[in-house]
C-alpha cells in the first residue's frame, strides 16, 4: 500500500518567528484519504540535512475530519524557538488503536522552508564624506602602516597551534556549552563562536562573498486547474468507481457517504488526484418554535364551483352562457370554466356512477307503511282504513282450521309486504343522474365534527370524528348530501354512515328554524311500530251485531243479513271444506279466476323476496390469491374480502391491512372467480374504484383499490413501494366497499 503525505493548500514556507501559520496536511493510501477515526496518537518528526531535529505531537481533538485524513500542524513558539531559518523535511507517524503503525510518506519525504525575515542580519550605516577628505584619510593610514612595519622585529617561533574543530550548532549565544575543549567551535546562525582560553570567540561569519550567477534552472511545475467532483457511496474506505458529478449530491440510507475527489491538473500535464469522504451528521435539536407571523389579509370572495352536469367528451362541453366556476364531468375529469375557457382540473376520485346512493336504496325499499294517527296507515302513497272486527270472518266461524286456509286479503296483504315489483325505469334513479359534486374528499381525524362538514364522501379509518354515533363501528364511509344545493344556514342536510359491518345511521338537518333529528336507523321513524298497529286496530266488534253460535244471535233459527238468509250446513254439499275436519282439495283454490295461495307458497315468496335484503347472509369469502403475494405482505388477522349477489347487483366488502417487511413489487390482492367477471360490462378503463388504501406515514397517503376485467382485486401500490424512500410507510389499511351492476 503506497502512503502519500501532501499539502493541502500548497502553503509550504513559512516565515521566521511568524507563528500564527499552520501547515495543512493530507495523509492518502492508495490515493484515498486515510481514515484517522481509530487513531491512537499523530506525531510529526522534522529533520534537516544534519539529521533529525524534533516531533511535535498532534492533539487529536484538533482533527476536525478522521475520515479525510486531514490534519493541521500549527508552528507554535516551542516550534520557532527550535528552528532557525532553513529547509527541513517531515514524516507524519499515525499509531493505530490496535497497535499498528503507519508512517506518511512511505518514498521520501515531504519539505518546507523557513524563511529569514528582515531583523535576521542587522545592517550598517556608512557614514557620508567628500572625495577630498577620502585621500586625506588614506594618505595618513598609509602613512601610519609603513612607519609600523618598519618597526617591527620578528618574533619568536610560536608554539602549534590546537586546530579547529565545529562540533554543532545552536540558537543563540545563551545555548553554548558552559564547558569546551581549546579549538570547539560552534556555529550561531552563520556566526562561528571559537574556544579560546576558555572563553567562547565570535571569529565572524562562515559564509563567503556571493558566488557568480548560476545558469538558469528549468521551469517550475505549478497548478494549472482544480477539478473537484462528487458521489455518493456505502463504504468509508474505498473510493467509489461509479459516476461522477460536479454537484453535491444528497445521501442516502443505502449510500451515507460523500465522497469527494480533487483533481490537481499541473502545467507539465500530469495530475494529482486526492480523495476526501464525509458522512451526515445526527440530527440536530430541534429549534426553538418561532413567533407568530401577522395575519395576511383577507382574500377575495371566491366564486365557487357549481357542478352543472356531465358530457361524454370535451366538444360537448357549453361554449355560451357560461360563468366563472361552472363544472362539467367528464368520466371522473373534472373540467371547470375558468377565465373564458375550459380546463380540465385532472381526475377527481373515486368514480360514483356505480355506487348505490340513498335514493336507489328508498325506490327499492317500494313498502312503507306509516301511521296518519287518525285511524287510518299510508301504504305505498295510498291511505287504508284497518278492517272493521264486526264485517270480517273469523277462525271460530271457518269450517277449516285457519293455519291451512289463507283468505285473499291475507294474500294481497302478504304480497304487498313483499315490496318486490319491477322497477319502472321512468321512476328510478339511473347512474348518469347521481349529483357529480358527492366526491371522495378525505379521512377525517378526532378533530373533525360530522355534522360540520361540506357536501361529499369521507373515511373514517380508527380515529372517532366529534358527533360520530356511538353504536357504529369507526372504520366505515360518510355521505354528506345536501338537497339541491341549499347550504346549511337553511337546512336540509342529511349525515349517512356505513360501518365496514354493514351497519348504517343517518342523522338529518331540517326543519324550521333546522335541527339535528339525531342518529337512527334510516326509515325508522316512518315505519309503523307494533303498538301503532294494535292502536289502529284497537275498535273491537259490537257484540249486539255479530251472530254467535248460541244464545243471542245464534244459529238456532235461519240467520239473516240484512233480511237475506245465509245458506245452512245442512244446505251445503257432503264435499264441502268443514272446520272441524280435515279436507284435501284436490282442485285448485281460486278467486275471480285468480289461484289463491297457500301458507307454503306465501312463506316461499316472502323468503326470496326478503333474502337479498338481508344483508348478513348469502356471503362467500375470496381467499388472498397467494400466486401473487406473500404471507409477509398482508396481516391475515384483518384482511378479508367477500362478495355477494343480490337483484342482478355484485356487492363486495372486505378490509385489508398490507405489511411493508416485504420487498414484493406484486399489486394483486385477491381473484374473483370467472363466472361472475363474464357478468360485468367494464367501462374504458377496464377496471372498477371499489375502495382506498392509506399509507400510515408521517404524511397520510392514499391509493385506490380497483377490480380489473380480468378479476384481479389489487392496489395502486405494493409492499416494496410503500417501503421504499418516497413513502417510508410503516403499513397500509385498506377499505373496500362497492355495488356493481350485472349484465
């Protein structure tokens, strides 16, 4: 492994006693920056052409970046104290935690200089005289030199001298050795101090006059451009070999690195390339909340919206008499007028044409009956008087035992009860007619109140709204329905939920000045009660003007009805049904040409008249089509999905719970069998809105769940999406919950 040491900001000279400089150090391996994160202790050695001078140990509190293997070496006091003005060279030596030891650079070693400042040599002034006094001055050394040489006698021979010898050199004069052999020199700067007669000598500097100009050297290699570039990467220690970028870029979970790689382009043409990784730090605390911004002003009055029906395509759309806020549906786009023109808002979910509104449910339910309290019931729109006790038949006066004869008007009683009669199509409520405004709006929270709410559909998915009703589970749909769009100041607004069970309440606004009638069960304050029908039917007969068997009024003698005799049981044929005994009719029993009905038949027909109404049974279970999907994606505790049909109708109910352990991309929930997916006419789209599904995430998202031509059940997500980055859910709970016509 090849270990660089290089600076990082090309700073490699410093100035003598300057020491407020640092010099800035990257340590690489292989080209990658050296990760600093398990060392023990930093030490950098300096040396010059002598020999080794000194270390200094990096304080490794001061390393503001381990994992890019960049240090500072600050040239303190200590250091300029050591150091005189020269060039010297250093090693870095990083000691691991584990022991082990690494030493920058591995070929070489990396130089810089201190260089002299201007107080290093101290000048002299030369005092200023004329040419004249110049030769005076000479004439009269010259003159003093000659008269002293000829005066001088040779002396004697002196005795040998004990040589020179530079033993080291010092900082300053206060550094020489209090003790030292005759002829020890050492050197101050560039000043050589001499032991003579024990006594240190400055003999004057070493260095001799300038030398001639050498020949021009070659030119220097210098920095032409920087490329800096980034990515991204899940190692800390190996450089990334993937692409590139000239921007930063954000990390990620997968890659929490940042890699950085400096490219230094020289003017000789070759290249240096470092490399610097860097990781996110925590999150930080979080600040304090900021004070309350003023309150903006208040915006104009918008105009609406005002749905004014739906067309099949956009060149139906009205190009005259339009306002400002009229709407149109086209299929489940929404296009709105809007400075002089139609733009289509996009699509508004879910589709309603299919969904079965409260007014089907009222045209279906055709048998109401309902109490005037005046005597009389209303059945069907029509007012009906309950039989008088003294002009009917009773079963003392049948010659058949009454549980095996029922009387016509039992009969047409029974079968208006049935209500089953086929619908005329100019008194129904087609598809095309449901209000386009009722549409899915949102899930509501605990803070919002039901019965404060704007025209629409809504969810309630486990958070109880305000004024929820407290006898209906809190996974279900709310309809909020205004009648003909008269807003809530006047009234007429009517609240309907329906639980995931099934169970429905309703709660309506109206009235003059309008009030809240409280949740029921819808119809239930029109249908007459039992003690309304024993309260209309309370008038028993007059005794004084019905026959008895015996006493008064009795048989005894040819009874009359108003003055005609009634036929005797000894008038009556031998064949003839009598009360006391048992009689097969063999024949039919029939009235004006009409068969008349029996227990057995009028039971039959009731039950299955009623048996698509109850909505408890007739149900079969889809199991999760397991091909599909795994048992890590769902929680089989609460996904179920069932299906029913009833009067050409397919209803479909279930919940499902999706789980985000798992990395499955498959969207299929469940498979509807092929015998009943032959029965449906899809639209365009070749798929049914049967229900919605919610990401439980820091923001709520919702996707629909939709039945495909093919009678597939499956999401607009799947686990691995709800799991990945763009989400981050922690699961999905889904609702499902539709009617579909049959062909």
């Amino acid at each position: 492994m090849s270990k660089e040491l290089a600076f990082t900001d090309d700073n490699d000279v410093v100035k003598y006693l300057d020491t407020t400089t640092s010099l800035n150090l990257a340590l690489t391996a292989d080209g990658v920056a050296f990760d600093l994160t398990n060392a023990k202790s930093v030490l950098v050695k300096i040396a010059n052409d002598d020999g080794y001078i000194m270390q200094q140990t990096i304080d490794l509190a001061t390393v503001t970046s381990p994992l890019g293997g960049t240090l500072s070496f600050p040239i303190n006091q200590d250091i300029m104290n050591t150091l005189v003005p020269d060039d010297y060279d250093i090693e870095v030596w990083v000691t691991m935690k584990d022991g082990t030891q690494a030493i920058f650079p591995s070929d070489g070693t990396l130089g810089f200089s201190i260089e002299e400042n201007l107080m290093s040599d101290t000048g002299e002034v030369i005092p200023v005289i004329t040419f004249d006094q110049f030769e005076d001055q000479f004439d009269d050394m010259m003159a003093q030199m000659k008269n002293t040489v000829s005066n001088v006698k040779k002396g004697d021979k002196g005795d040998t001298g004990t040589g020179l010898e530079i033993k080291d050199k010092v900082s300053s004069v206060s550094n020489l050795p209090s003790t030292a052999n005759e002829g020890d020199g050492y050197l101050v700067g560039e000043e050589l101090y001499v032991r003579v007669n024990n006594a240190w000598k400055d003999c004057g500097s070493l260095q001799g006059p300038q030398g001639i100009q050498g020949i021009q050297g070659n030119t220097g290699t210098g920095i032409s451009s920087t490329t800096i570039q980034y990515q991204i990467s899940s190692s800390a220690t190996t450089a990334p070999t993937g692409i590139w970028s000239n921007n930063i870029i954000a990390t990620t979970t997968t890659n929490p690195y940042l890699w950085m790689k400096a490219t230094l382009n020289y003017t000789d043409h070759t290249t240096k390339v470092f490399y610097l990784v860097s990781q996110k730090g925590d999150k930080g605390d979080t600040g304090p909340t900021g004070p309350i911004g003023p309150i903006g002003p208040r915006g104009p009055v918008g105009s609406g919206l005002v749905v004014k029906g739906t067309v099949k395509e956009a060149s139906q759309l009205p190009t005259a008499g339009n306002q400002e806020g009229y709407c149109y549906f086209i299929g489940t786009d929404l296009y709105v007028w809007d400075t002089g023109k139609w733009k289509n808002c996009g699509s508004v979910s879910p589709d309603l044409s299919n969904y079965v509104t409260k007014s089907d449910l009222n045209n279906g339910l055709s048998t109401k009956v309902t109490d005037n309290k005046n005597g009389t019931i209303e059945v069907n729109g029509s007012s009906i008087t309950p039989a008088d006790n003294s002009k009917v038949v009773h079963s003392t006066d049948m010659r058949k035992p009454a549980s095996d004869v029922a009387g016509i008007e039992e009969v047409n009683a029974k079968q208006d009860k049935i209500g089953y009669t086929p619908a005329d199509d100019s008194k129904v409520v087609h598809n095309s007619a449901i209000d386009p405004s009722v549409m899915f709006k949102r899930v509501l929270t605990a803070d919002d109140d039901i019965l404060k709410l704007g025209a629409g559909i809504y969810c309630v998915w486990g958070q109880t709204p305000k004024n929820y009703p407290t006898s209906i589970n809190n996974y279900a749909r709310v309809v909020v329905k205004m009648f003909s769009g008269i807003g809530i100041s006047v009234g007429n607004i009517i609240v309907e939920v329906l639980d995931a069970f099934n169970n429905k309440m309703i709660n309506i606004y109206q009235g003059g000045p309008p009030v809240w009638s409280g949740w029921q069960v819808p119809n239930s304050g029109t249908m007459a009660t039992k003690s309304d029908v024993s309260a209309a039917t309370a008038n028993k007969a007059d005794d004084s003007q019905v026959a008895h068997l015996s006493g008064a009024n009795n048989f005894d003698t040819v009874p009359t009805v108003k003055n005609n005799p009634l036929l005797l049981a000894s008038s009556l044929p031998s064949d003839l049904a009598r009360t006391t005994k048992d009689a097969n009719f063999t024949g039919k029993l029939q009235k004006s040409g009409i068969d008349v009905a029996t227990t057995t038949d009028v039971t039959n027909a009731v039950g299955t008249a009623v048996s698509p109404l109850n909505i408890n049974t007739n149900w079969v279970s889809l199991s999760v089509d397991s091909s599909q999907i795994k048992d890590t994606d769902w929680d089989s505790t609460v996904t179920h999905c069932n299906y029913r049909i009833a009067h050409s109708t397919l209803y479909l109910t279930g919940k499902y719970k999706m789980l985000v352990t798992s990395n499955n991309k498959s969207r299929i929930l469940f498979q509807l069998p092929t015998n009943i997916v032959s029965q449906i006419s899809f639209p365009s789209t070749n798929e049914f809105q049967i229900g919605i599904i919610q990401a439980i995430a820091r923001v709520p998202i919702m996707f629909m769940i939709s039945l495909t031509n093919d009678g597939k059940i499956s999401t607009a997500t799947s686990p691995y999406d709800m799991n990945s980055s763009n989400f981050g859910a922690q699961y999905g709970l889904g609702l499902i919950n539709a009617a579909i016509p049959l062909n």
